[in-house]
C-alpha cells in the first residue's frame, strides 16, 4: 500500500460540512484555518513514541483516542476549544486491521469533540505518532481568555479535576511492579489507555480559573509549573489528595502505613492523568462548582497558593508530611 | 538531563520582541497565535526519520535545517509567510554536542525567515524529528490569496524554480549507487542536507501562480497531484527539463545515452528537491518573469497544462519519450 493509498483509506474522511475555522483540511501543501474575527489559535503538540509512552501490544484504538486525547487536555488546560489535528505518523509497516482500529479509535474522539484532521505526514520508521492540536480562544477587549500557568496569586484555592494516580497504577501492574485483582487493573487500565480530556471544564473555567495546566507528568510536577510560572509557593492537604485515587477502597482494606504512602505517591506524582489543576481566589468558590456542574466534571480543593516559595504537604491537622514524590521525567 | 533542562538550554532562547502574530511562544501547555485581520492561518507537518529521511552520521547542524527548510517549502508552495513552528523530537539519549550543533542549524534558518519556535515536545525513543509549522496567508475581498494545487487551468504553462536531481544523485552517491567525482559530490549532498525553501518565491508568486506544490516527491509525481487536483493533463518538455540538473555538464561529457536516460531520470523523479512546481496563465508571462526577479529565484517554463488527461513526456520536436520515472513512495 502507497503513502496516498494509506491516507486516503484510513485518514482522508467522506466529505463533509468543515468545521467552522477550517478553511482548506487535507489534500493540499498546507491547511488553512480561518479563524472567527476576535479569537486567538492555541497550539499544542505531544509526540508519542513505542515502549516509552504505551506498549508495543496496546489496542490500536485505544492508541488512537490516546494520541489525540493527551493533545486535547493541553487545549482544555488553556481553555481553548478543539478545532483541528494534524497527525504525523511514522509506522514500521503498513499493517491494514492496526491503521483500520488506530483510526477508528482517533476519529471517534475527534468527532466527539468537532476535531477536523486538516494534514499530516505518513512515513515508515519505529513506531512514533505526533499529533499538533489547533484550538479558540476568544480574546475579549484585547484581552486573551486563554487559561495560563502564570495567573496563581496568593490566597487562592488549588483545585484538581476527578480522580489521579489510576493510571500509574495501570502502568505498574503491566510491568508486574504491583499486583491488582483483575477488576481493578480493568479499571485503571481504562484509564491508562483511554484517558478523558477535560475539555469541557476548561471551556467553563474560562473567566473562572486564574491559572491552569494539565496533569500529565504528575500533580507536584505540574503544579510545580504553576508555581514557577506565577512565582509563588503553596500548601497541599495531602489528607484530601490521598483519596482522589479512585482505587482508595483498595488502599485502606489491603495495606497498611506502606500502602498509605504508596496511594499518596500514585496521586501525587502518578502521571499520565490528564486531569485538570487550577486555581481560583477564594472569594468565586461558587463560579468554580458551577463550572465543575455545568461541566459535569466533579472538583476537589486540595490546597492554596501562598507568597512563600515551594511546595508544602501538609496533615490534616495541618502538619508538615515527609517523603519524597519526584515527577516523571522523560530524560532524568 | 532532564527534559525541561534539555529544553530551556537548546530550545528557549533569550527574550526578545515575539514576531507580530505570536500572541504567546514557549513555556505554557499551548502556545497562542493572533494572526493578524484578514489573513488565514496555513499550517503543514513533516516527519523525519533517521534511516529513512536522513543518515544516522549526517552533520546534526544540516539536519535541523532541513527538518524545518521542508516544512518552510510548503508554506512557500502556498504563498504563506513563515510565522511559527513547533517542534517534537524524539531522541535516544541526550548528546549535548548533537543537539547544540542541531538547534543552530535550526535556528539560523529559523531566524532568516523569522519563523519563531512556539512550543514542542522532546521524549527519548528512536531519533524522530516533527515539525509542525505555521505561516500567513492574507485574504483579500474574501478571496484566500493561498497557492494551491487545484488551480491550474489547461492552456497554462508549467514551471519549475531552481535546479532538481542533485539530492538525488547524492543520494545515490551515499548509497554506493553512483560514483560521483568529489566537488560534485559535495555540490549534490549540500542540496540533500541543506535544501533552500523557495519562501521569497512562493510569496512573489501570490496573485500570479494559478497552482502551485513543492517538488518533494520528484517532478513527475508531483506533477500529477496538481493534474489530480485541478483536473487537467499535461505534456512536459523534456528537451528542456533534462537540463534543470546542475550537474548536467557531467552528463554531457561522462555518459551516453544510458547516462542521458540517467539524467532525466534524475530531473523528472529524483526527490527532495524542495522547489516550486507552478501554472500560470501564458498571458502573464511577464509578471511571472518579475516574480522570479523580485525573489532572486530563476525558473524555467517546461510544458503546459493540457485538457486531455495523463502526462505527456515530449522530445524539443514535440515527439513522445518512453520510459517510466515513477515518483518516490514511502510505502511503495
């Protein structure tokens, strides 16, 4: 099968309204976005590479809505909504049911969420998918929308969507570091492999949310991003943040202190969550629940912005916790 | 070296005055474009593949350059003025010297055509290069000024910029396959790894090209995709294209026929050339000849744009050649 062949059959789709914004899609040199008159294009691009972000035997759909999915949490973490893709793939054969599910598996999220793949580029080479993502942000009296890293201010409320820690759970399971009951490695498998960008929160935190960003190398990490970006310190209430795995049945009836600090470190520096941390000042806790409503994407507040520099964990009683949670790191 | 260290040393770069149109470039979880009023955004992808795009001991310098110069030749086969880019690297380990020596070259054609790095993705896998670049185009009385493939109209007359077939012939060279005397090899393999996007061109050509496509694939089938696109055949004249090759004094004095028929072979399917293949009307002539002026950019007419469908290949009397020149597939 030829490179024109392979688009053609499994990326080029029937003809069809474009999305608004999309000007030219596949077929040409280039693309064209037209963007709406008052809107910014936000950008963002995650490369996915065989044995260091999946295994070489995951199911190619769920491969598909992956590669895409991590792209669109970064749009949501800016509140930006989805536009567009370019998907550039490099794949050591042409191999028809792989490229047949791969496909079936990226273009249902992306219709799922108005997503035109405009172009791209298909080679032969060691497995690698790169997905560039293209979202709106309005910008309103010369004012951009966009969510950021930089906007935390002391006194404001950390808050994380959903559940964390599931997916290095997973991770660990299938590399037999950690032994699950089936159910459970079914459920953290899931979402491992078929993460849920939070698109539609980061839609509804615009306005809201003074910073944001994406859970992706894990919770102290990126909100070590934040920190530095807004240049401020905070507290996390690791009494609360212990519980956002939602695996914490398992935690309390198999193990024991060890366990404990196994649960806080998969929720504190798990990776691959693809959840949503962001702040907002205190005194708009109400706009913050009804975007988490309007979203239908629940919401915890785990900890505050502080002027003094540096991460702090705390106890419920407010007492400093001890122990080390390094952030995932793809060269350390 | 971690990742965020990696890229704060090779790809951050000092602060300066962000290119108008660049809203917001490194460091957040998407960058934001604010193209100017009246202009469309185009957007193209190029992956490059060690082992198949480039040799694992090529000069790391030249491959930053023409893993962005490839993508900067479809935005010049557009018409569009280069704006930004991201940049997703896939690399086995972190060799300070390879990535210095990679990020200058990047860079220096970066900063010639004042195309900003916006953001990106660096990940350790096999080494893996995809560049995701952004360009404007103006749209004028609601007409996109975009060059595009589907333009050409029968009647019009064909032209190619520059010279084609010396990458290949490098190539080749590389490969065993050709014995090339040195300077010419040296000449050859500084257009496979140094290769000049014909921006000024594809700009002057804005208004004046009825089509245009750069010629990645070799001439012939990228030939074909403008006959596809604008639904048209066309008949070249080889009597003239044979000599687009800057070698073609070594032609003419190594080789006989065989070698004649090597030649052409050469200029019609070669590859990698990265100029512009581009229609216009016979009766504009003169602004096509003042395009090539005003971007210091030769070209040569080479055939027309016919009703009949299927490309004709004819000798200086209007005869039919024979031979097959198929066009480089990567999966064929």
């Amino acid at each position: 099968m030829g490179e024109f062949e392979l688009i053609d059959r499994y990326f080029k789709r029937p003809a069809r309204q474009a999305p608004s914004g999309v000007a030219l899609g596949i077929g040409d040199d280039c693309a064209l976005l037209q963007p709406a008159p008052g809107t910014q294009i936000a950008i963002s691009c995650d490369m996915l590479v065989e044995g260091r972000h999946f295994f070489a035997d995951v199911d190619p759909a769920n491969l598909g809505h992956k590669a895409l999915a991590v792209n669109l949490s970064d749009l949501a973490a800016c509140g930006a909504k989805p536009l567009a893709f370019t998907l550039a793939l490099a794949l050591p054969q042409a191999i028809e049911p792989w490229l047949a599910a791969f496909s079936r598996g990226l273009f249902a999220l992306a219709d799922a969420h108005g997503c035109e793949l405009i172009g791209g580029d298909t080679t032969q080479g060691p497995l690698n998918i790169c997905i560039t993502v293209f979202g709106e942000v309005p910008v309103i009296d010369g004012r951009s929308q966009a969510l950021l890293r930089s906007g935390a201010r002391p006194g404001e409320d950390i808050y994380v969507s959903g559940t964390l820690g599931e997916a290095r759970m997973a991770l660990e399971a299938l590399q037999g570091k950690l032994a699950l009951p089936a159910p459970l490695l079914a459920q953290a498998r899931t979402r491992l492999e078929l993460p849920t960008p939070r698109v539609a929160l980061g839609l509804a935190l615009r306005g809201v949310a003074s910073a944001a960003i994406d859970v992706s190398d894990g919770l102290l990490g990126d909100l070590g991003h934040i920190l530095q970006a807004s240049a401020c310190g905070a507290t996390i209430d690791t009494s609360i943040a212990i519980d956002l795995i939602a695996a914490h049945a398992y935690f309390e009836k198999a193990a024991g202190q060890a366990g404990r600090e196994q649960q806080l470190a998969f929720v504190l520096a798990g990776g691959d969550d693809y959840e949503l941390l962001f702040t907002a000042p205190a005194s708009i806790r109400d706009a913050v629940e009804a975007a988490s409503r309007a979203s239908a994407t629940p919401v915890t507040r785990i900890g505050r912005i502080e002027t003094q520099p540096g991460l702090r964990l705390v106890d419920a009683s407010g007492k400093p916790v001890s122990g080390r949670f390094a952030s995932f790191d793809h060269f350390a």
